[in-house]
C-alpha cells in the first residue's frame, strides 16, 4: 500500500512539476542568463585544478551533496550508477561490486591479482587496492560528501597507471566555520533495518574547526531465506566513525585532517544464486527447488571487512605557487567466507560440485589484508595571463597478502577428508609506483585553448606463492591460518616468486574552441596503462598457468562539444580506444574451484558515444516549485582484433546505458518544502566478462527505479523512499552456470533533523 501511495504521488509531483514549467516558459521564467550563471557554478578538481565543467576539453559529471540528500542518499557503488552516466555497474550483490568506464577493465572484473582500470580517489588519494571489497568506494567513503567527480577517458598523464577508463574523485565535506548538526533515524521495514547517523561540526575561534560523524545500522530480517534454518541469509551490520578537523593559522596556509574507521558485516552473494546453464559450452549446475530467494546452506556465508583510513592535506600560497601536499594511509582487512556446494544433508538440490562435497560441507574462504600508503606532492601558478601550468610528483606502495583457502573436502564419494583438496593458496603482493607530471594550459586566444600534460611513471612489483596442504596421519599443516602457522617443506608446494619493473611515459594533448558564448568544442588525444603482475595461481598449475602477464596499453581519442540547449547543459562526447596487450582472464584448465588467471589477448578497439544533459532552472513565482533533471545516454561497441578471440566483441560492459534523475521542490508554506525526486538506471546489450571469451552470456535488459518523497518542517524532514519501486525480479549478475539475483522492492521512512551548517540551501 506504501509503495502505490509513493508511485502516484511521485507520479503526480513529477507532473505538476512539468505542467508548472510550460506555464513558466509563458510567463515568469527566468532568463537563459540567469540559468547560464547557476550552471557555471559546478566546479570540478578531477584535473587537480578548479576549473568550470564547462570549460574541461573531456566528458566530465559532477554529483553535488544537496543532490544526493534530495534523492535518499549515496550509500554504496550502485546508488551512484544511477545518478552518474557511463558507469556500467558490476553488480556482484556483495562487496565485490565495482565500475567500468567506456569497457577500460570490462574483462577483468572481479579478478583477483589485477589493478582497477580506474583511478579512484578520495579527497585526491587513491583507494583502490588489494583483492576483495577493494575495487571502489565502501560505505565509509560514501559518508558526508561533498560531491564526486567522473572523467571519462585515460588519464595517466596525471593520475599514472590504472587510470585507463578515467577517474573518480570523492571529495568529502570538510568542517564548516558555523555550528550546526545533523541527525537521521531510518527504518525499512521488509528487512527489518534501522539506520542512524549523526555529523557535529564544531567551530574553535576563527581558524579552527572540527567535525565528527558516525553511522550505524543493522538489517536482521533479508528477502533470502535458508531453508536449512528457515532465517534470512541477508544480513548486515555495520558501524563507521569519522573525525576531521581544518586549522587555517593564515589565509595562506589551510591543513586538512581526516581519520575514519568502520566495520561492516554482509554476506556472499551464494545466497542469491541460482544454478542455470547460461552458457552451453559450461557445466551445468543443479537444478534449483525453491527459486530465486529460497537456498539450503549449512556452512557459513558471512563477510566481514575492517577499514581505517588516514589523510593529510597541506594547501600553502607562496610567491612561488600553489604548493599542496596530500598524504594518505588505508588498511582494510576482509574476511569472506562462502558456501561451496549449495547444500545440506537431507537438501532436494544435490551438491555441487558433486564428489569433492560429499558430506555437503564445503566452505571457502577469501582473506585478504591490503595496506595503501600514498604521497604527492604539487606545485601551481601562471605565467601571466595566458598559461596556467601544474607540476608534482606522487609515490605509491600497496601491499597485499591473500588466502584462497578450501575446507570441507572429500575423498571421491566417501566421508574422509582429502589430504590435498583442503589447502590454502597464497599470494602476496608488494606494489610501489613513483611518477613525474607536469601539465599546463594555454589560453592562445580568447576563443582557443589548448592542454597538455605528461609523466613519467615507475611501477616496481614484487610477489610470491605457495599453497599449504593439509597433509594425512602424523603430519597435519594449519592451512586455515597460512600466514601464521609454521610451514615447512612437508605442508607448501614449491613456492614461486616474481619480479618485475615497469616504465612508462604518458603524454595527453586537448584542444578547445569555443564557436560561441555557450558553445565550446574539443577533442583530446592521451595515452594510458595498466599495469603488468603476476598469476599467484601458477604455483597450483604450474605447466597451464604463466607466472607473469604483461601491461596495457590504451590510446584514446574522442572529441566533443557543450552547449547550452533546453535550459541546460548538454555534453557529447565520440570516443575510440585502442587498446594493445588486451588483459583478459580465463579459466584454469582443470580447476575444480573454477578460478582463473590473466593474460594479454591481443589488440582490441572499442568506440562510443557519450550523451549527458543537466538542467536547471528556477521558477518564477517561487510558490510553484522548482524542478532539476540530468539524463544520460552512452553506448559502447568493441572487437578484439588480434590473437586467439580475434573477432569477437569485448566483454563486461552494456552496449547501451541509461541514467536520469529529477528533483522537484515546492515550498507550500511558511517553513515548510515538499519535495519529490526519482533515479532511473538501465541497460541493454552486451555480455557478461566470462573467462570463456566466447559472447554466448548475453547480459540481461535492466530497467530500475528508485523514488522518493519528502515534507521539511523547519529544521525537520519526513521522508518516504523507494529502491526498486516497481519490484522487479531481475539477475543482477551472470555466469556461465549462475544468475545471480538483486533486492526486491525496499521502502525506508527516514527523520532527519539538522541546523546550522547542516541545514540544506534552501532552493
């Protein structure tokens, strides 16, 4: 009943909204100039300087705060696929989600043992790192924004390697130089959640000022029930703190400091597994008795990650320049365990797989620990009035230990368990980067502009593995613990190592010309990698499996224009990648456990279009309310064109992606607002990133909404929000032998009280 009063309400205010904007168009409405001015507003950093949206030569989208409050919130990668065009969501329906941009990394998603194809920031600080729950922002990073940033397109010329789809800039809000506080109770009832959060921010004097948040929730109801002990397997748990603080002892020097540490506890997306044969080629799986949202497990699925975060961000205005210095330090710790055979003894669905499982008790668990500790350095300034220019230098270490560990295991068709089959593989990872930039912008005209920009980068790799085996009689090896236990040559496997360096220089050039007031073209070239490593899993397969794979490279090319049309800003963007020493992943030829390793394909190309429009525009009188939308379009279409999967279309990625948004607000009395906004996300096209190459795993149609409701009452709000509105049963994920399948219809009431700093522009 909830919902249908939400959808006709939404429905209803969207309306109004529309009919009030034709009427607006006749009489009242503000000028183009005045929408010009609120558009130039949007100031983006991702290029590591401020600079209008408008003006950056390249497909950029900003998403501010007040936007994320007027549509629920931000809390995780798959809200912000919604708002943000050409993300193409890799929705693995646990931590493991992660982004692509334009297919850069489409075909190594949630791969072990290879970097992100894009450069996630936070705050200017790389995040990315490690193995599992690493690949993009956690709920932590989501909290208290002030906006994030999306460039499409390589940019290793400032960012180095892994930069090859584009960047993600998170910036989050910092301490504020008036008191004000925040706080919000929610409930979703289907899944018997509560959420908490509070912010105080705390002015000392005029320099000083701090700024404190946490966050709390508990899910102990879910929408996937175990059979085995009739409770939801969807659980979750999570806490997180933050403290910051800003001193600013002159208006030349400004010292930003952040800490936050947070745990969360979820489960592995087993729970929402349901064995089909996707792919004919693959093995089919058991068939399934109780549907998508039913399953039978009697071994554990729960996750549990810990993360603690640092950061330092020094800003001094000297003679010389600009000088910053960002200092960043992440240890996340993961602990993920995950049902191996879909079963229990009694269970209609047989394990599987079948013999290796014979008591119906197989577990695996994934552990990993990753520590990221960044540097960079950066000097700006001009020469005179035409020529801004940056140049820095940035250091990076990541080091990450990781167990693929099997228990559970049997001998064949009997109750013993197998000496061999239950065994720990280990790899460990020490990543160091150092790179050189320097870019500069000359302004050669009042119409022309042209860009470059250029680094050096260094990337040192080294790692090991080895695997510990339980071993049989007298000699018993701790594989559950590998990194603690004493091993000797009786429990490992002859252990491996690699090292390796690799060099690179990454230039990029961008031209921009503006035909007229309010509309500019561009069009860029640049040149990004990714960088080479190592398959830890070659120590279990040592003749199939090579140590090493190579890096790639990718040069891209795209041109574009911003103009302004309809009241907003429109963006369009045709792109072309080439990408050389493609990285793909394939299976392990014989692996029980279905795992992979990488390798380079070949040369592949991929092509595009990028469509975004934002708009807004404010209503004359101000009773009637005023109505902001963005909409995005981006279609994408790739070949490999060389080596063995010659001719077949890159995978991983939508051919075709949609995002829109609209907020509506209306104030209806002294101190009050009514608000009404929706999400929309969608997809058509393409294929899943199988290991098999083969395009036989097409992806499926997605069509999703989210909505919401909300009333202000002075320093209150009451609202009513919707994920899924129309309850569709949808796969989230395919593979060659699973759909793996997304969250019903959720409806949360939220209260939300803030004032002072915390409380919203009122629009």
């Amino acid at each position: 009943m909830q919902a249908r009063y939400l959808v006709c309400a939404s429905a209803a205010a969207l309306a109004v909204a529309g009919n009030v904007q034709a009427q607006a168009g006749q009489s009242g409405a503000p000028t183009t100039t005045q929408q010009i001015t609120q558009l130039e507003e949007v100031v983006v950093t991702a290029r590591k300087r401020e600079e209008q949206i408008i003006d950056v030569p390249a497909s950029v989208s900003a998403f501010s705060r007040e936007q994320a409050e007027e549509l629920g919130g931000i809390p995780d990668i798959k809200s912000l696929s919604y708002v943000v065009p050409g993300l193409a969501l890799v929705d693995t329906g646990n931590i493991n989600q992660e982004v692509n941009i334009r297919g850069a990394g489409a075909g190594t998603a949630r791969v072990t043992g290879v970097n992100s194809p894009i450069a996630v920031l936070r705050n200017g600080a790389n995040v990315a790192g490690g193995n599992i729950g690493g690949r993009t922002y956690t709920r932590t990073d989501l909290f208290d924004i002030e906006r994030i940033e999306v460039v499409r397109g390589p940019q290793g010329s400032l960012y180095g390697v892994n930069a090859v789809g584009g960047v993600m800039n998170l910036i989050s809000r910092r301490p504020q130089r008036d008191f004000g506080f925040r706080g919000s109770a929610g409930w979703t009832n289907e899944i018997e959640a509560s959420a908490f959060e509070a912010v105080l921010n705390l002015p000392v004097g005029d320099h000083l000022a701090f700024r404190v948040g946490g966050q709390l929730s508990d899910a102990e109801g879910g929408h996937f029930i175990n059979v085995f002990d009739g409770k939801p397997g969807d659980v979750a748990h999570y806490r997180g703190l933050r403290a910051s603080a800003l001193w600013e002892p002159t208006d030349e020097v400004s010292i930003y400091l952040v800490a936050d540490s947070s745990t969360d506890e979820s489960t592995s997306n087993r729970i929402r597994t349901t064995y089909v044969l996707n792919d004919p080629t693959s093995t089919a799986g058991p068939n399934d008795p109780d549907g998508p949202y039913r399953y039978g497990h009697n071994t554990s699925n729960l996750v549990t990650r810990d993360l603690t975060n640092y950061l330092a961000q020094i800003e001094w205005s000297t003679p010389l320049g600009e000088i910053t210095s960002v200092t960043a330090h992440r240890d996340r710790g993961t602990r993920f365990f995950q049902d191996e055979d879909g079963s229990f003894p009694g269970y209609a669905q047989l394990p599987f797989p079948g013999p290796p499982c014979f008591t119906r008790s197989c577990v695996t668990l994934f552990t990993d620990d990753t520590v990221i500790f960044s540097q960079e350095f950066r000097i700006s300034n001009s020469f005179g009035d035409h020529i801004d220019w940056i140049a820095g230098v940035n250091w990076q270490r990541v080091e990450n230990e990781f167990a693929f560990i099997s228990d559970g295991r049997t001998n064949n068709n009997a109750a013993t368990l197998s000496p061999t089959g239950n065994n720990a593989a280990v790899f460990r990872d020490d990543e160091s980067q150092i790179g050189v930039f320097a870019s500069a912008s000359w302004a050669a005209s009042d119409r022309l502009t042209v860009d470059g920009a250029i680094r050096w980068g260094r990337t040192e790799k080294e790692g090991d593995a080895y695997n510990v085996r339980r071993g049989t009689g007298s000699v018993f090896c701790n594989y559950l613990d590998p990194f603690n236990s004493n091993v000797d040559a009786t429990c490992i496997s002859l252990p491996i190592a690699f090292s390796e360096t690799y060099e690179n220089v990454a230039p990029s050039l961008a031209v921009k010309y503006a035909l007229a007031e309010n509309f500019n073209v561009f069009a860029t070239v640049a040149r990004g990698y990714r960088s080479g490593g190592f398959n830890g899993t070659a120590v279990s397969f040592p003749t199939t499996v090579p140590v090493s794979y190579d890096e790639e490279e990718t040069t891209a090319y795209e041109a574009g224009a911003k103009v302004r049309v309809g009241g907003g800003l429109l963006t369009i963007t045709a792109f072309r990648n080439d990408f050389n020493d493609l990285l793909v992943s394939l299976p392990i030829p014989g692996d029980t456990a279905g795992r992979s390793y990488r390798e380079n394909a070949g040369e592949a190309e991929t092509h595009g279009v990028d469509l975004e429009w934002v708009g807004r525009a404010e209503f004359f009188p101000e009773e009637w309310g005023r109505l902001d939308m963005t909409a995005g379009l981006n279609w994408l279409d790739g070949e490999i064109t060389s080596g063995p999967y010659q001719g077949r279309t890159v995978e991983g990625a939508p051919e075709h992606t949609y995002t829109a948004t609209a907020i509506y607000t209306r104030r209806i009395g002294n101190g009050m607002r009514l608000s009404a906004s929706t999400s929309y996300r969608g997809q058509r096209g393409g294929f899943t990133n199988t290991t098999r190459i083969n395009n036989l795993v097409p992806l499926d149609d997605l069509d999703l909404w989210s909505a919401r409701l909300a009333l202000d009452v002075d320093q209150l709000q009451f609202s009513l929000s919707a994920s899924n509105l129309f309850d569709e049963q949808y796969v989230a994920l395919k593979d060659p032998n699973r759909s793996v399948y997304g969250n019903p219809r959720e409806i949360t009431f939220r209260v939300l009280y803030r004032f002072g700093s915390e409380a919203p522009r009122r629009r």
